[in-house]
C-alpha cells in the first residue's frame, strides 16, 4: 500500500485475519479507507473510516463506521479491495459467509480492476465449492505470504 491510495476493507470479526488493530494498520498506509456497512435486501453500503470513535454497533452487531453512505459502485473508483473469506481456494474462488453481500458488491467490477485480494488464514487454502456466478479474487493473503493469481 502506498500513501495516496484508497482501499475498501473489513472490520474482522472474532478470528477473521487481521485481528484489532487491521484498518487502524490500513489507515495509516493509505488516504482512505472504506469499510462495508450491511444493508437491506444483502446489500453493501460503503463509508469512510475516520477513526475507531466513529464506529457504532450496526444492525448485524459489527461495528460500522458512521458518516455518509456510498452504493457499492464506490468500489469501482478505490485502488485495492481486501475481503474476508472463510477459505479460497489455490485458483481464487472465494467462500464467504453465504449470504452473497461480497458477490453482489463484486459483480459489477470488471475483473482486476481493482483488484480484490481475500484474506485468510493458510489452512484455509483449499478447494471450496463455487457457482457460475461466483467471481474469482485476484490474489489470496495469509500470514506465510501474498501470492496474485
């Protein structure tokens, strides 16, 4: 990451990678950062993180920063997009949580543009199952290493 770009990340829940201190790290590397908000109907709303004061509990219990809401579409206009996956397999297909809120936000954006990395820890490399609609990440993060696809 560098100082003038702009990535969407997650706040990771319980033993999801990153721990604490993961978008206060990304926030200090980058201009902004853009954590997801969970709408209605599996939608993501995205908003600015400006610091851990301005996060709130939202309707699902995750803490969410507060400040203007953007659709999804932001997602075409940041530089990097981290997303959390409970595995992904060696050739980018990402498992989430079944809800399909990352499918529905993703889908839009042509494929590497921007990227979209999966964060996972690397016992969760492995073949997952996946459908037709389902899009591919373009690279896969653990604690042993960073490997684009």
């Amino acid at each position: 990451m560098t100082p003038d770009m702009t990535v969407a990340a997650y706040y990771p829940l319980g033993t999801e990678p990153g721990g604490s201190a993961f978008v206060d790290t990304i926030k200090a590397a980058c201009a902004e950062v853009y954590l997801p908000i969970s709408a209605p109907q599996g939608q993501l709303l995205w908003t600015r993180y400006d610091g851990p004061e301005a996060m709130r509990p939202g309707a699902l219990g995750i803490a969410e920063p507060q400040g203007e809401r953007h659709s999804s579409a932001i997602l075409a206009t940041v530089d990097l997009i981290l997303a959390p996956a409970m595995a992904v397999s060696p050739s980018g297909m990402r498992l989430g949580k079944g809800a399909g809120y990352y499918d529905r936000a993703l889908s839009p954006l042509p494929t590497g543009h921007p990227p979209v990395v999966a964060l996972v820890h690397s016992t969760e490399v492995r073949e997952v199952p996946y459908e037709e609609h389902d899009r591919p990440v373009d690279g896969i993060l653990t604690e042993r290493e960073m490997r684009w696809l």
